[in-house]
C-alpha cells in the first residue's frame, strides 16, 4: 500500500509574506488580504524564493519503480531512503489493483483497464516475485553480502524514504506529478502530497499549483 505521512513541517503563508517584504524592512503577524495579493503575485511572476523559506518533511512508502522516477526532482529536495544493506525485513511487494492496456496515441502512460484473462498478470508477477524471494533469500544463506544480494529483488519492491524540501519544490512536483498524464502509482503519491501542502500552507499553495 502506498502511503504519505506528513513528518514535520516550518513556516506559513505568512512566512512566505514576510520573506518578501523584508525587502522593505517590514514584518507582518498577521495575513491581510493584500498579503493575499502580494502571494498571487509572487507566484504569478515565479519569484519563487519567498515560497522557498517555507519547508515540509514527508515519510514516503511506495513501489520502487515510484521512488525512481520521484527522485528525479532534486532541486530544492532531500531524499533519504531505506538500504537493504542494512535492514534484513522480508521485502514486501506492491499490490496492484487492477492491470492496465498500452495507450494507443501516446509513447508514455497506459490506457484503459485490462482484463486479466484467467489472472495470467497476476499469476505471471507473482511467480516472478516469488521467485526473487527465494533466490535473494538463497543467497544470503550462501553468506553472499547484502549490498549484493539485493540486486535481483524487482522494481515492485516496497522501499520508504524520507522527502523534505521547500514549498516550491514540492509544488513543482505536484504539478508534474498530479497531470492525468502522470503515471497512475505516482499520482497517488504526488496526489497526497497535495492534499497535505494544502491545507498547511492554504494560499500559497492554491498559488502555486495554478501556475
């Protein structure tokens, strides 16, 4: 199961107000609805440092072939991952709910759904799985090291990691990531950032994600 869990998180809109108008010499307590303005503005003409001295950390669970093409996005981001140089848990393999066709108009992204005659999908990645298992099982038993032994468990393996970064870089991600055009397993990830960034920072983030 994919999963998003907001860890920690510094600023606010304000911040991103008073980080601007410091320029000034001027320090705000309070929003006002010029301060409103004044962010629509800033995220209309990308200036994009003020949106920068706000910071959010997430705990991201989610299937390799996921954190592969997210950590991708590494300006203004921190990535730490978990090694299986370290930890000896059994993996534990992503589920998929339901299979999709190959688009016909498109070189990337997938189609409708397919139909998994006779559960040949499922029957064809579980074996796979399996498989991988017990042969990555079989070579530490052969006292092969970790770091090695890792590297024939598939891309469906469930690997979390710790994400922190700017509001502007995450709001870069969402708005790649969220597109109907995304593939489906990171929108889910991209899509619960979203959610999580908007109501922590409420107007720059309506901003943001309308640029």
């Amino acid at each position: 199961m994919i999963e998003v869990e907001l860890i920690d998180s510094m600023g606010s809109d304000l911040s991103v107000v008073n980080a601007a108008r410091v320029s000034f010499g001027k320090r705000k307590t309070e929003m006002s609805v010029g301060d409103e303005k004044l962010i629509k503005y800033l995220a209309k003409h990308n200036h994009w440092s003020p949106f920068a001295h706000a910071q959010i950390q997430f705990r991201i669970k989610a299937p390799i072939f996921v954190a592969r093409q997210l950590v991708k996005h590494q300006v203004g981001l921190v990535w730490n991952e978990i090694s299986r140089r370290y930890v000896d848990t059994e993996p534990e393999f992503y589920e998929v709910d339901k299979w999709r066709g190959k688009p016909i108009d498109k070189k990337q992204g997938s189609g409708d759904t397919l139909e998994d005659k006779h559960g040949i999908c499922q029957w064809s990645k579980t074996k796979i799985e399996n498989a991988a298992l017990e042969s990555y099982k079989g070579l530490l038993g052969q006292g092969v090291a970790p770091e090695q032994a890792r590297m024939i468990l598939p891309q469906s393996m469930m690997t979390e990691w710790y994400w922190s970064g700017t509001l502007y870089a995450f709001a870069r991600v969402c708005n790649l990531r969220c597109a109907s055009d995304a593939q489906y397993e990171t929108r889910i990830v991209a899509n619960l950032i979203n959610k999580e960034c908007g109501i922590l920072f409420p107007i720059s983030w309506t901003e943001l994600r309308n640029t």
